[in-house]
C-alpha cells in the first residue's frame, strides 16, 4: 500500500479520498483501498518523512488534509519499486518452473 500512495502523490498531490480514487481506477477497480488501511499508512508514511501532509481546501470545497510526496519519500519509492520488480521477477519464474 505504501508503494501504491507514494506512487500515486508522485503524479499529484491529493486528499485521502482522492488516493483512494486514483488507486482504484487506475487499477480497473481492482484495487479498493479502505479508510481502515488508507489513514494509518498516510500517518506512517507522513512520520517516517516520505509524506507531507497540510490542511487545504478540496474542489468540492470542503477541508481535507492533502498530501504531498517529499524528496525522501521518492527515494522510498524508487527502492520500493525495485523491490516490486525483483519480487514479481521471482514470482514469474517459479511459476514458469516445471
């Protein structure tokens, strides 16, 4: 989920609802992510400096907390990326084993 939030405030800087919405369409309705996992990864995220977050105004306008990626939290994304790669790489071969 990390991964997936930072990647999607590398693009723009957004509220929680509107992570939630990018994640999910971008996914093809795949991915839903809920308020009960969204808002303590924000808060992880924000403590460990990879996020920030400030208090705006939404189009809708209506107060929300919007979230910015900083640099180190690009730094986290770019190894969590290569992590993901290796991963599925692996992935991929042992389900191609036989």
């Amino acid at each position: 989920l990390d991964m997936l939030i930072l990647r999607t405030l590398s693009l723009r800087d957004l509220h929680g609802y509107g992570i939630v919405q990018f994640i999910l369409q971008s996914s093809d309705n795949e991915l839903l992510v809920e308020e009960g996992s969204l808002y303590p990864a924000l808060q992880r995220l924000e403590l460990n400096g990879w996020i920030d977050g400030v208090w705006g105004v939404t189009s809708n306008n209506r107060r929300a907390r919007i979230y910015k990626i900083t640099a180190a939290g690009r730094k986290q994304l770019a190894v969590e990326t290569r992590q993901y790669a290796k991963l599925t790489l692996a992935i991929a071969r042992v389900m191609g084993a036989g």
